[in-house]
C-alpha cells in the first residue's frame, strides 16, 4: 500500500534548532503536515487529541523524555499502533535495547542525514519515493 | 580524671559541636576539642597516654599542613572566578553557535524558496544542496548537548569546591595572589567578551570618534 504523504506527523524535540531540521528534511521528502512538540508531556496531549500516522522523537527531554513518551504510546489502546522513530545522541547498546523493549519501532542516532531519516520512515511506513 | 569521665566529657562536648554546626565541623573546632581534652587529662596520663598524644598531635599536623595546601590553592576563587567565568563562556558558545545555526537554516529556505522559478534540473540540484545545509546544521543540536554535559560536570565540582570552603571556614578565602606583572599587551589579550559584556559597533564607532 503506498504511503500517505499527507498524514499527519508530529516531531518532538526540546532543540528548536533540531525540529526545524527536522521539518525541513520531511518537506523535502514530500511530508507536509508535521507539528511539533518540545517534550513527551507536550506529545503526548497532542497525540491523545489529533491523528497522527508517525511519531519521530528525541530522547533526552524534560520533564517527559522520550523513552517515557514510547511507553505511553504503546500502553494507550488508541496510540500503541503508531509507527515512532527514537531519533537521539544516545547510541550506547543498553538505550537502544530499552528502547526496543518499550516498542521503538527504529532508531536514528544524531547527527543523522536526510538518506537516512528515508530509509528508516521507508522502514516503518513502507517504500515511498 | 579517671578515663569513664574523659569519654563522657568528650562526649558531651562532641555532642555540643555537632548541636551547634551539624555534620560540617571546621578543624579549628575539632583541634579546640581535642585541646580541651588533652587539656583536661595533663597530669593523669600515662606511656600509652602518651603515645595517644603524639599521634593525635602529628595527626594535628598533617591536617594543619594540608589545610595550608589547600588554602594556597586559593578554592573560593576557583569556585567565584574561575568556574563562574568557564560556564558562562560555555553558555555563550551555545548561544552564539544557535543564532549562527538559525542564520544558516534562514538562507537556506529561502534559497530552496527560489526553486519553483527554476527549470527543473536546477531547482533538483538546488533542493539538494539545501538538504545538506540542512543535515549539516545538526552539529548544533550535539555540540549543544556536549557543552550542556560540560556545564553540568563545571556545576558539580564548583558543588564541591564550596563545600570544602565551608569545611574549612573563612582561611579559605586568603587573599589573591598578586599576579606577575603582564608582559608586553598581554593584558590586553581577552578573547571574544561575552554578549553581555561586549560592545556593539556603534559604541566602538562612538569611542572612536571621541578621539576625534
């Protein structure tokens, strides 16, 4: 099935600088409908109030980091089947681990290229050109 | 005074200091202790007492030979000037490297702006070129995050420097040592001021013309 460009997508990041990256590589990979988020508190009330088709996070943030956002996803019945993308600074094994058993559905670590951010969206949504 | 009276007296007085200073206690106050103490035994000791003493007497020493050292190295400024001085140049970096960071992103949108106008192999080159500045711009993000880790290890020894001020009381803060006189225009070498403290061209422009 191909993939809908025009879904929703909501990037959560607490570096202003890092979501404008961020949004900007998504336009140029075709996805305009992208909101933003400076914390997993802040994610989370939007998620639980919009329809969001990808969620792409960073993981060190306050008061609600990321790795807590995964968990409320995945334990919300509404929320759990959103793709999310842990995109972080934090590389050591153990993180990606915790990661992966809270459900990440693929990992990006910083500094990161546009290549990339397709290849693991292409990963968890299907191939899209 | 029978040693069952020493312990007690000790005790008690052991007891006072910590009622009155709590778990940080300078070391004049113990060596007060230990004084009054030896004080009250003289007369009534012996070869074991002694040898007790000179332990507790070159113990005294060392702690007064170190407290000398660690005096010398001046804690209070390093904690006031130095430390102080190391986060805000930090802080500065992260604000000057973010501002420079949102420039660049400013350009670059709106030179992916000019794309629709061209054909459209030109505007293909051009959205990849912007792509790069774009990817290239998250340097910003890490070495904001390596800085703040940085800021956080400063704050944490700067935590630890005043505490060792306050365990050793107001000796810390000796006078400064005169620095040597600077060579040359060295005093005149300063590095970049912090945003707070720098003057803008205008002002330059204004000094200048005073000359005038």
């Amino acid at each position: 099935m191909a993939v809908d460009k025009n879904m929703n997508v909501l990037i959560v990041d607490d570096y202003k600088t890092m979501l404008r990256i961020i949004r900007n590589l998504l336009k140029q990979l075709g996805f305009n409908n992208v909101d933003e988020a400076t914390d997993g508190s802040m994610a989370l009330q939007m998620l639980r109030v919009g329809n969001y088709g990808l969620i792409i996070s960073d993981w060190n943030m306050e008061p609600m980091t990321g790795l807590q956002l995964l968990r409320e996803v995945r334990a919300d019945a509404k929320l759990k089947s959103i793709p999310f993308i842990m995109v972080t600074a934090e590389s050591k094994s153990e993180n990606v681990i915790a990661a992966k058993e809270a459900g990440v559905s693929n990992y990006i670590v910083k500094p990161f290229n546009a290549e990339t951010l397709k290849t693991k969206m292409s990963s968890v949504l299907g191939d899209f050109a | 005074m029978p040693a069952k009276g020493v312990d007690r007296d000790l005790s008690l007085r052991l007891d006072a200091v910590r009622r009155e200073h709590g778990d940080t206690v300078r070391v004049d106050q113990v060596a007060e202790v230990v004084r009054a103490m030896l004080d009250t035994t003289s007369g009534d000791i012996d070869a074991g007492d002694l040898r007790l003493y000179r332990e507790i007497e070159s113990l005294a020493d060392y702690i007064h030979a170190a407290k000398a050292e660690i005096a010398a190295l001046r804690p209070g400024e390093i904690k006031n000037e130095f430390i102080a001085s190391a986060t805000d140049e930090l802080d500065a970096i992260v604000g000057a490297t973010e501002a420079a960071t949102n420039e660049i992103m400013d350009s670059a949108e709106h030179l992916e702006s000019l794309a629709p106008m061209m054909d459209a192999q030109v505007a293909e080159r051009l959205t990849e070129i912007t792509t790069r500045i774009f990817e290239a711009c998250t340097f910003q993000d890490i070495t904001g995050q390596r800085i703040t880790k940085v800021v956080k290890m400063l704050k944490e020894i700067e935590g630890r420097v005043e505490n060792l001020v306050k365990a050793f009381g107001s000796e810390m803060d000796a006078p400064k040592a005169e620095k040597a006189a600077p060579t040359c225009d060295e005093h005149l070498l300063n590095g970049p001021q912090l945003p707070s403290n720098a003057a803008d061209q205008a002002e330059i422009d204004r000094l200048l013309a005073s000359f005038d």
